[in-house]
C-alpha cells in the first residue's frame, strides 16, 4: 500500500508540476495558448490522480501532497529550467518529505 501510494504522489507531481510549467511557459514565455491547454489538462489529470490515494482523508493526503510538490518542484526546476538549489532549499525539501511521511506513514490507533 505504500509504495501504491508514493508512486500515486510522484504522478501526481509530475501531472501537476509539469501542468503549472506548461501554463507557465504558454502565458508567461509566450509560447502560445497550446502550452496552456495542454498545461490545464495535465492538471486535471493531476486531481484525478489525487482521489486514488488509498487514503480516504482529504485532507491528509493534500496537505502530504503539499511536501511532494515541494520537492518535485526543485527537482523540475533543476531539469527543465536548470536551476540549481542550494543546501538551505535542500534541506527545506528533505523536511517537507519528512513530513510527508509522518502525515501519511506513521501508525495510528484505530
């Protein structure tokens, strides 16, 4: 169940991450209303993507998402723009997957 539900959360951030560029790159780049489009579609899927988390908590699982995004969004920053995080966005990121995994990992009482 946890590895269906990591592999859930890095589709969800390479659909939503990779859908916030397109819309980035159509309108702020000027590369045109296609770029958009398809950046709007992707990030659709990415909400669709969201609801087959095995938890059924919304909350949780947006909020651990939360911590995904935050990574993901340095590691596409890296591929596709080049940029280059220093340690203090590192670290940032390796708490907010720390949390992720308290959030969606620890146990819990029944």
């Amino acid at each position: 169940m946890t590895i269906r539900s990591i592999a859930l959360f890095a589709l969800a951030a390479l659909l939503e991450i990779g859908g916030a560029w397109l819309v980035w790159q159509g309108l702020r780049e000027h590369r045109g209303w296609l770029w958009v489009g398809i950046g709007m579609v992707s990030l659709a899927l990415y909400g669709m993507v969201a609801t087959l988390q095995p938890e059924a908590a919304f909350g949780r699982v947006l909020a651990a998402y939360g911590g995904v995004f935050v990574a993901g969004s340095l590691l596409w920053g890296m591929a596709a723009d080049g940029f280059r995080p220093d340690r203090w966005d590192v670290g940032g990121a390796l708490v907010c997957l720390v949390g992720v995994a308290l959030i969606m990992y620890a146990p819990r009482g029944a």
